[in-house]
C-alpha cells in the first residue's frame, strides 16, 4: 500500500521505516517542523517542579542544550505515551511514568500522585486536552513553551507526484496537519476523496472536510502502533 506520510522529517523518518517494515511504500511531504526555543531551559531552572510533557519534541528541544539539562535529570518526569516516555529516558531523565490515552489521561495520573505545581513544557500550537483536565482536576500548571511547530508548504513538484501516483492512505497525526493538508487542494481532487484517511484521535478526524468522512477511520488508541493497525 502506498501511504502518505505528513510528520515533520524526522518523526516522518521514523514512521517511513516503519511503514516499509510491514511491507508499505511510505510517501514522505512534511507539512510542519519544529522551532526549538532556547529560553525554555532558562524557564526550567527556575523551578524543582514535576515536569509533564505531551510530546517527544520537547525533550528534543532541551537536549539541544544538553550540559544545562542535567541538572534537573532527577526531576520525575510525566508523558503522554510510552514512545514519549522513551525519550525522555534515552534523554537520561530517572524517574519517567507515561499515561496511555491522552493529555486528559496524563493529567489524572499527575493529579493523583502531587498536590504541587507541575512544569508543562509545551509546544505551539497544541491540544487543549491536557491543560483543560488539570484545571478541571486541580492540577496547578506552570506552562513553558520550548517549541512552535512552522507550517511547511509543499512545492508544484511534490503536488504534481501525488497527482500523477496518488496513494491509497494517509496518516495524519495532529489537527494542525490535517487543517494545513485539506487546505492545499481546492477544489479536493480526486484521489484524495478515494484514499484512506487515517486519524492518531477524533480530535484530529474532526479537522478533516464532511465530504470525506466516508473515507476516515480512528485509530484506536492515540499512538502509532494502533494508527499503523488500520492500514
């Protein structure tokens, strides 16, 4: 199956190999890519606090700065998802639990083991999932932003190798993505109303047009592995 992949390059990297390990032709055209922020470490030494992160990308920024992150390597560290998780350990981080589910998940785990404030190294933009479940569960965040996710616009050649090969799937892991996708193409042309359209969570199926909803399906928990299962 040939399978359009839209992740930044180098998680997109990841999933292509993946891909062609069950036997897929993976088609690489990142739409966003990461911006790391410097002062998010300087934000970081500020406190002693829990840190909490949603995405693998922010442990990628402070490792970017890595004789400053060892300082605080001690710190428990919370994540959405074992993949999440695994970074921060490879990062050196000790003490690491992971949610499975999402950011809602994480916080309810959080809010069951701290009465403290946490350290929320974010990204921009992002869910709301996990900040609206901590507040609704009384988990007191401190939000630091060390990453923004820049759109990445395709050029003429790579629209025209989807036209002229179009794939039968593709994999869409964020809201952003699937916005900035179906906004390439207008009117939508035809094999994007034929291919599959695979969505990591209903948060990210709900960005994708009424007119191709026939072609859509969820995966069953918001990780790559239950993704890659609908293919």
């Amino acid at each position: 199956m040939r399978v359009l992949v839209t992740r930044p390059q180098r998680q997109g990297e990841r999933t292509a190999r993946r891909l062609r390990e069950r036997g897929h032709e993976a088609v690489m055209m990142p739409l966003s890519g990461p911006v790391h922020d410097a002062a998010a470490m300087a934000a970081l030494a500020q406190t002693t606090a829990p840190i909490a992160i949603t995405s693998a990308e922010a442990i990628r920024a402070l490792s970017d700065q890595a004789a400053s992150l060892a300082p605080h390597l001690r710190r428990p560290l919370y994540a959405v998802g074992n993949a999440t998780a695994e970074a921060a350990i490879a990062a050196g981080f000790v003490t690491v639990k992971a949610a499975s589910g999402d950011g809602g998940d994480l916080a309810e785990l959080i809010a069951a083991e701290t009465t403290g404030t946490v350290t929320y190294l974010a990204g921009r933009p992002r869910a709301e999932t996990f900040e609206k479940r901590a507040a609704e569960v009384g988990l007191k965040l401190t939000t630091v932003e060390c990453y923004r996710m820049e759109q990445i616009a395709p050029g003429s050649d790579a629209r025209e190798v989807l036209q002229h090969s179009p794939p039968d799937a593709i994999l869409l892991y964020s809201r952003e993505t699937a916005i900035a996708l179906f906004g390439l193409f207008n009117p939508l042309p035809e094999w994007l109303t034929t291919a599959r359209i695979l969505c990591l969570s209903e948060a990210v199926a709900a960005a994708v047009p009424a007119g191709l909803q026939k072609n859509l399906r969820i995966a069953a928990m918001p990780d790559e592995q239950s993704l890659l299962s609908l293919l």
